[in-house]
C-alpha cells in the first residue's frame, strides 16, 4: 500500500462531541488545527478548541472575550438588529470598526499510542492569560530543540493577530515568553536546529494595500528576537495557490536527488472558489530562503464531506506532521471544526514539485 494521500477510515478522530468544555456554561464548537510531536511511543496533540456559550437567544450574537482585569472570559452579546453590526462570516461580528470573534479558543492536550485514537484531556493545557490574547490562542506549532518542546501559537485581541512563544518540558506546565511577532503576523513555524549558529522560522506577514500575505524566513540569537527578514514564496496567479499562501507544519529534513535539505508543508489559498488546500516547500538545508521545489498541485486538497462543509467550508489546513521513512503523516483541520488525519507517501510529494 502507498501513504499517496490515504485519509483514514475514521475519519474525523476528533469532533466537538468528544471534547468536555472548559466550563458548563460553554460548548465546544471546532477542535482542530493541532501541532504535533512524537514522544517515545506517543503520539501528542496540542489542539486548538474553540468554544462559544450555550443558549444563546435566536435573536442575539455573543463574543466571548478575556477580561485581564477579572482573568475570566466574559461573554458580551448584541441584538442581530443592531444598526451596522456585520455578521456576514461566522467566525467573527463586527460593529463600528471593531471586530471580535464568535467563539474563543484554547489549546489542549490529547494522547494516543497508535496515532489515531486520542485520549483528549478533560481541561486545558494553554488558555488566554494577557490583553494580546483577549480573543483567543490559536493554532499552535510544536517544535522540539535539545528537549525542550517550544510552542509557537496566534494570539488574537483587539490589537490584531500575534505569534506568541511559550515553552514546556511536558506540555502541561507552560513557561510564557510573549510575543515573538507582532500583529499582523502568523503561521510561524520554527526549524528543529541551529542552521549556520542561528534559530530558523518561517512566518506570514499580512500586508495591507500593497503586497500580499506571502511566506517569509526570519533568524534568532535566542528564539525570542527575531531578524534578518527574507522573502521565501508568494501566491502564484494560475495555480491552485493564486491568492495568497502561508506557513504549515514545522520543517523536517529530507534527501532529495541525493542532497539534504528541508521540507515543510504549507496551505495556499485558490481564489475561486475560496478553497485552502496544501502543499510542500523544499527549501536549501543551508539557507532554507532559497526554495529548491514547490508543489505543483495540491498534495490535499478538500474532497471529504467533512471538509468541504462545517464551520467554514472547503478548508484543510495543518499545524502538524512527521515523516518517518516514506510516510509523512499529516494531522489537519477539517472545516475549521475537526480534526483529521492523512497518511502521504513522500517520494510522491518530491515527485510532484517543481
């Protein structure tokens, strides 16, 4: 058998059912997104939960939002009927300029032994603790150096979209170090190893009237300041990434006709119809800037029931994935509300760039 794009039977492995809310009066609406890494014979996932309040009035929207000043999340709700309230995507309400989001996310933890069936646990590993994470933490890529596990994730607050850093020796006690890019800036995925002395991570910075959302390289003395900025792949106009594209798992090395060099996986948006699908980067194992192959068609694109419909519709997206020989597992966001697994095989993913 091949791993060519080989979706298990299962299915989605993780739904908004299987997940306890973080307290009773909220529901969990998405689990998915989760950045992943290998640990002796387990297999952890830092899922992304998105949760909203119960019983919401037919007639009122409700964003739930951290309050720094109680440390709770209070929930603030509007009449459909306001004047100038802009409900027309379901992940956020606008009014007045300002925007806030349906539902709020957190991340946490789930564990498996055969990569599939997950124990998810019953309370949060990471939840919004600053006014840069008013209105959630998403997201989240997992990155192991010299055994310590760092964890890049989106904070989202009415300052815009963050990338947040925080460290841990488990994944259950967490040391924060703050935002290592600032708003407008995301899918931040850090290299495993030191290249050439320094810390290595691709972001997305999101242009506004000029430019458009591209993939970037930035280095590190430190992994907290980060510099050295440098263009790596933009949208191509034609292809099934012609909008805009952005960052996806955490690179792994790969031999490819007989050399060394990086891979990682990314999402590129097709304008229309707006569909998020993925495909892979190779990069130069010495300057990982300097792309040396991209895919050429998507290597997943939507094609599932549970993929081309749910919360927001046509989407898979990936935070998390590991190659082992051949197979290059990939664990991706389905819809924005569950979690799903593929299995690639990766000669095929190198046969298809160009």
């Amino acid at each position: 058998m091949t791993h060519a794009s080989h979706r298990f039977a299962e299915n989605p492995i993780l739904t908004p059912r299987m997940v306890v809310p973080s307290r009773p009066d909220f529901e969990v609406v998405g689990v998915f997104n989760p950045g992943v890494v290998r640990v002796g014979d387990e297999t952890l996932l830092l899922l992304r939960v998105a949760e909203g309040p119960r019983d919401v009035p037919a007639d009122e929207i409700a964003a739930p939002v951290y309050d720094p000043d109680t440390r709770r999340i209070v929930v603030r709700t509007w009449k459909k009927d306001t004047p100038g309230l802009g409900l027309s995507d379901s992940r956020v309400v606008t009014l007045g300029g300002d925007t806030f989001l349906s539902s709020i996310s957190h991340l946490r933890l789930a564990r498996s032994k055969d990569g599939l069936a997950f124990d998810v646990d019953p309370v949060p590993a990471l939840t919004p603790a600053h006014p840069l994470e008013a209105f959630g933490i998403e997201d989240p890529r997992i990155t192991r150096i010299d055994g310590t596990t760092w964890v890049n994730y989106t904070a989202v607050s009415s300052a815009g979209i963050a990338t947040a850093l925080a460290s841990s020796s488990d994944l259950v006690r967490f040391e924060r170090h703050g935002i290592i890019f600032p708003p407008p800036n995301r899918d931040v995925a850090i290299f495993p190893e030191p290249i050439n002395g320094r810390y290595l991570a691709l972001h997305r910075p999101m242009p506004e009237g000029v430019g458009r959302p591209a993939i970037w390289l930035a280095s590190s003395p430190d992994l907290l300041s980060w510099g050295d900025h440098r263009f790596v792949a933009g949208a191509r106009a034609g292809m099934w990434d012609d909008l805009k594209i952005g960052g996806g798992a955490v690179p792994f090395r790969v031999k490819a006709d007989g050399r060394n060099a990086w891979l990682t996986i990314y999402h590129g948006v097709t304008a229309s119809p707006l569909t998020y699908s993925l495909g892979a980067l190779l990069l130069d194992a010495g300057d990982p800037s300097r792309v040396l192959g991209r895919s050429r068609a998507p290597i997943l694109f939507p094609e599932a029931p549970y993929e081309r419909s749910g919360f927001f519709g046509n989407v898979v997206f990936t935070c998390g994935a590991y190659a082992e020989g051949d197979l290059v597992r990939i664990y991706y966001g389905a819809s924005d509300g569950v979690t799903c697994v593929a299995d690639l095989s990766l000669a095929s993913i190198l046969q298809g760039l160009g």
